[in-house]
C-alpha cells in the first residue's frame, strides 16, 4: 500500500530534520538556516514524485481560501513552462522532456516557492520536499568530502569549516535511501518500476494526481 512507503519515507524526513537541528545547535550562529529564511526558496527544481505526493496531500489541508491564492502564483509558471514545452501536460512529469533543460533551470530566477506566505513561512513546512530540508548546507559525506559542491553564501564565515555533527552525516546514504523509498513507492503505485518521476512544485500542485491511471503511466 501506498501509506506503507510514504510513512517510511516520513520516518526518514524526520531523522534528516532531526540531525539538521542538531547541526544548528552545533553550529550556533555561523550558520544562517532558520525557519522563516526563504533565501533558498526560489526558481524552479525537481522533486520526486514522492515529494510531490505528500505536498498534495499537505496542500489539501489549507483552507480553501488559501489553496486558491497558492494556485494562482502557479498558474504563470505553467504558462511559462508551456512555453518552452508546448507537449507540457497533467500530470507534469518532467521525465519526457530534456533531461538537460529541466534539471539545470535560470540560476538568477528569484520568483518565490508559491508555498510561501507572506512572511516567508512555507505552508506546508512539516511535509516539504527532502532538498528543502537540505540546501543550505554542503553535502558532506562520512569523509569529509563536498561531493556537491553548493552551500548557502548567507552562512557566517568558512562555509566549509563545519560543526562535527555536519562531517559526521552519511549524505549518500540518505540519498540511496530515498531512492530505494521512491522505487517501492512507483511500483506500488503504477505497477512498475521507474528509475525517477519528477516535477516542479508549482507543477505538482496544479496537477490532478487523482484523476490519472497511473498504471497506464507513459513518458
């Protein structure tokens, strides 16, 4: 069942926000993460469909009220996507198109996440994407290597030189976890087995996953 998989993939966001606190408070305040801090919300990345998942399920708990102002700061970014990809369609997918063009998106884009309010809180914070709960901080692993290469500017000082709790964190383990949760969860929801299925926000929430057979999925 779909609950099985996204329940475990909820016990593995809760260890990674878990070990993020952790790093917080061993790091004091050289490091400029804290809820409220929207730098990092802006343009467009992919999510799995996993991700997308649970921001559906999430964004179906706002009030009605709220949706609605949501969704009218995604209906742009689905014209502009249109634009550039006319063959664009529910449920959004990005996996049809050039890999090379949806997964290097405008760097200098600053449109905010559309799940943002007016304070720069995400609406939906408890079930935001796994790479929400990451960015910010360079993805070290039990080595001490940067594999990744990114971290935020707004961090006081040497980004580099890092609480221990940071250096001690076995980022490819977590990234080879929710791959292995998003397989179980593609398969148990379309009955095969998919190497990715991604989107953007704005996408997910203007999709009606309700309404597609997934095990008739094509890309």
């Amino acid at each position: 069942m779909l609950t099985s998989s996204l329940d475990t993939y909820r016990r593995l966001l809760a260890e990674v926000d878990s070990w993020f606190s952790a790093c917080l408070q061993a790091g004091g305040s050289s490091l400029a993460c804290r809820g409220g801090c929207s730098a990092c919300c802006r343009g467009l990345f992919d999510i799995t469909l996993l991700d997308a998942w649970l921001l559906k399920e999430a964004f179906a708990d706002l009030s009605a009220e709220v949706r609605s102002q949501v969704l009218s700061r995604c209906r742009p970014r689905l014209s502009e996507l249109r634009q550039r990809w006319s063959g664009l369609t529910s449920p959004y997918l990005l996996n049809a198109l050039p890999e090379e063009e949806w997964t290097a998106m405008a760097e200098d884009d600053l449109t905010p996440c559309p799940l943002l309010d007016e304070s720069g809180y995400c609406l939906v914070y408890p079930a935001r994407p796994l790479t929400c709960r990451l960015h910010g901080l360079p993805n070290i692993d039990a080595s001490g290597e940067d594999f990744d290469g990114t971290v935020c500017t707004l961090h006081a000082g040497d980004p580099l030189v890092l609480p221990e709790a940071v250096l001690r964190w076995r980022f490819r383990e977590v990234f080879a976890r929710e791959v292995e949760l998003f397989r179980s969860f593609a398969r148990e929801l379309t009955g095969r087995s998919w190497h990715e299925l991604d989107t953007f926000i704005p996408l997910a929430l203007l999709a009606d996953y309700a309404a597609v057979d997934w095990n008739k999925l094509k890309l």
